[in-house]
C-alpha cells in the first residue's frame, strides 16, 4: 500500500504543487506533462486543471507497464485506450509519447507512427538535439551458447537525420541525469532508486548541464534543448519543490534567451525546419 499512498500523493496534492510553481513563473502553458492513462482517469480533476493550464498532455502507458512486459496485442490496446482518455479530457489528438521506464521497442516505434504520432520521447541517441527517431533493425541479444564468432560484429547504425518512408516521427531526447525521480525517491524494492540525496546536489547538477551546452554551442548547432523530467511524487515533495522553484527562477533570470516549450512545438518547429532544407 505504501508505493499506491504515494501515487495517491502524487495525484492529489504533488500535481497541485507543481502547477502551483509553473503558474508562478508564467510557463504553465509552456509544458508538456506526460500522464499515464490510470493516472488521467483516477484523478481527473487534477488533470483538468493542468489541461485548463494550456500545458499540453503526452502519453505515457496506462498503468506504467513497460513495453517488454506485454504482447504487441496488449500494447496496442493499451495506446488506443490512452488515445480515447487523453482526447476525453483535452478535446485534442495526442501528439506525444514517452515510454515509461524508457521501455520501448520496435512495435512501439510502428504503432507510434500508425497512429500519426509527431514525437517520442524516450531515447537518447543525443541529449540536447531533435533527431528522427532510427527505424533500426531489431537488437539482437548475444547468444553465449553459441560460438564467438556469431556475434563478433557491429551494430548498423540508423540515419537519424533524413526523411524516413512514412510520417516522420521526431524525437526529442530524454535522460536519467535529467530528472528527479532516481536521485530523490526513495521506493525500497527498486535498487536505482535512493531518496536521501540533497536537492541541492540535483539542482546544481542541472545548472552543470545547462551551462555546459550554453558554453558550447559550436557543439550544438547554435541552440539546444534541455528537456527536464519532473514527476509530481517526487518534485511535489515540498523540499524539491521549492528546489524546482529557484532551478525555474534562474532559468527565467536569463531572459528572452532562454524559452520555454511544450514537446509538441518544438518537434513542430524542428521537423519544419528539416522540410525546408530538404525541399
């Protein structure tokens, strides 16, 4: 009972918590939330108060389950279910996808597309930079059983920059060091997991980033993105709110050369750009 008390959390008063510091500081309809269908259902009145927020609603499997947990069957069901939910309480097509635990596989990838999907994120092919998500052949575990030779070869690597057959399917890369939950929760039966980690060790690991990309944009084409991940049981926390509170605040200390960005615009402005040049 003690992993659902802190969804319960998480819906009811972390949520509440994190709309509360985005209102604050103007960009709550800047931001993507990436909400799982049981999450949306269980507690809608939340969910429609970040909805009523202008920020925009990306999937994020039904009940957390990861994509190597269930048939291709189920993990179509479990889309089109979460399709119907977030359209119910936006009005809108979902244009938005983050694998939770990052598990995604090949079929996530065709279902994705199947269904006019415009963006993933749940790779890190890159970590500040858009990319067309790689239509790869599957990976294929290496079979000890047989001999050396069979696997002694690399991988084929998938061209992340051109125009795939099909619609395009952006991705906007993701990253353990670019979130909360790993270093400042605490769920004993998960042992990645710790809790006891000063917000401020997290805090300062973020402005690392950030300065580290701003310093070198000759790396980064001129701009990058830095997609922060912030889950409401964690960054609702009261110490890690008010961490994200000052991290936010120093973010709009630079002014109009930092923007913030809902997911789906940033694919948008990135894919077009890529429609361009190609032309």
């Amino acid at each position: 009972m003690a992993d659902y008390s802190t969804g319960i959390f998480a819906g009811q008063v972390g949520g509440r918590r994190l709309l509360r510091v985005l209102r604050k500081h103007g960009i709550a309809d800047q931001v993507t939330w990436f909400i799982p269908g049981h999450t949306m259902e269980t507690f809608e009145s939340t969910v429609k108060e970040i909805v009523q927020s202008g920020a925009e609603i990306g999937l994020h499997g039904y009940a957390h389950e990861g994509a190597y947990q269930m048939t291709e069957e189920q993990e179509r069901e479990v889309l089109v279910k979460c399709m119907e939910v977030a359209q119910h309480l936006t009005g809108k097509k979902v244009q938005g996808y983050r694998a939770p635990m990052y598990q995604l596989r090949e079929t996530t990838i065709k279902l994705l597309k199947e269904f006019g999907f415009l963006y993933d994120s749940s790779l890190s092919h890159h970590d500040s930079q858009p990319y067309f998500v790689p239509c790869a052949p599957p990976v294929q575990r290496i079979d000890f059983s047989k001999p050396a030779s069979s696997w002694l070869r690399p991988t084929e690597l998938a061209d992340m920059e051109s125009l795939t057959a099909g619609k395009p399917l952006v991705e906007i890369p993701t990253g353990w060091n670019n979130e909360d939950m790993m270093a400042l929760q605490y769920f004993p039966h998960l042992h990645n997991s710790h809790g006891h980690v000063d917000a401020r060790v997290v805090e300062q690991r973020w402005k690392d980033i950030f300065l580290w990309l701003w310093e070198n944009p000759d790396l980064e084409d001129g701009s990058f993105v830095f997609p922060l991940l912030m889950h409401p049981d964690t960054s609702g926390m009261a110490h890690v709110a008010g961490m994200v509170d000052r991290f936010i605040g120093w973010l709009r200390g630079w002014g109009d050369t930092v923007q913030f960005h809902t997911f789906s615009s940033i694919a948008q402005s990135w894919l077009d750009e890529k429609m361009k040049r190609q032309d």
